[in-house]
C-alpha cells in the first residue's frame, strides 16, 4: 500500500472513531446517534463548520426532522480558502451569503454513499446543483473529494468533504 493511501487509510480510521464516540454519546443513547448537528459539535475536526452552521442561524434547521444529506467540510477544508474568507463570511452583514455557501453543502433527504455513486448531480437546498462523479475508490463533489462517506445521524448522513464547495463555481 503506497504511504498516501495509508495515510489517507489512518485519517479515515480516526475520522470514523470520533465520529462513532460522537454519535453514541452526543446522541444521549448509546444505539441512536445524535443529529448531523450534535454529531459535528462532538468533533473537533468540524469546529469551523459548526461555528459557520451558528453564525447563519441553521442549527435549528440541520437539528430538525429532516432528511439531510450533508457534505461536511473539515476545518482544514476551510483553511484552504483564501486568508480571511471565512472570517468575512462569519460577519452578521454577510449572513445571507453564509448560509447560501452552507445550504450548498446540503441536500434534502438520505443519500448514502452507494446512491452517490450512482448521480451526476444533486439538487442542493440552496437551490443550485452540484456536480457529482465517481471513479474507481473516489468520490467528487464540485471538485471536493469525499473522504469519509455513511456517517449516520438521526435526521440523516454526513459525507465528509475536502475542501469548501461554493456556488456558483
């Protein structure tokens, strides 16, 4: 196995363990995960997003019935942007474009990985779509590649993502 895939293999394995310790305690029961929120908060690879996810008032919303599906940027997805984007999109006078850049990496209903493979597209509920493609072992989002996929909440999945998918682009 080539050192990329290990390391890529090892990150995933850490990923999956704080997302499952997450899921069972967040959740407040050990066999029913927490919501795609609580699960997020319960990682600290998510701080970015979940801070994001505040700011634009969705916690209520992605804490909801639904089902979601969403693509879950990591914080060092975030970082990639350039200096001081988030920072900016983190201010009250530019909530409207936060959540428009948030709801982009969410679709309505549950669509595990095995139907990703299946799409070129999904409709987000921003209201624009998102290309998909698939290719032996990965998975692309707008040219974000899907880390980690299936991680399952009460009120749907997360896929984890690479870098931040914006609309528009």
């Amino acid at each position: 196995m080539k050192l990329l895939h290990k390391i890529q293999f090892a990150t995933v394995l850490m990923l999956a363990t704080m997302f499952s310790h997450a899921a069972h305690h967040e959740g407040g029961h050990d066999d029913m995960p927490g919501t795609i929120v609580e699960i997020a908060a319960g990682n600290g690879d998510f701080s970015t997003l979940v801070a994001a996810v505040k700011a634009a008032g969705l916690v209520d919303v992605l804490s909801g019935e639904g089902p979601f599906t969403v693509f879950a940027p990591t914080n060092d997805a975030f970082a990639k942007l350039p200096e001081g984007t988030v920072e900016t999109l983190l201010k009250p006078e530019n909530k409207d474009q936060l959540v428009a850049v948030l709801t982009y990496h969410v679709v309505s209903g549950k669509v595990m990985a095995a139907d990703v493979v299946t799409l070129d597209s999904a409709t987000t509920v921003q209201g624009e779509s998102v290309s998909i493609s698939a290719s032996d072992a990965v998975v692309m989002v707008d040219g974000a590649t899907v880390v980690m996929t299936d991680v399952e909440a009460s009120n749907g999945v997360i896929h984890v993502i690479d870098t931040v998918i914006l609309p528009g682009s």
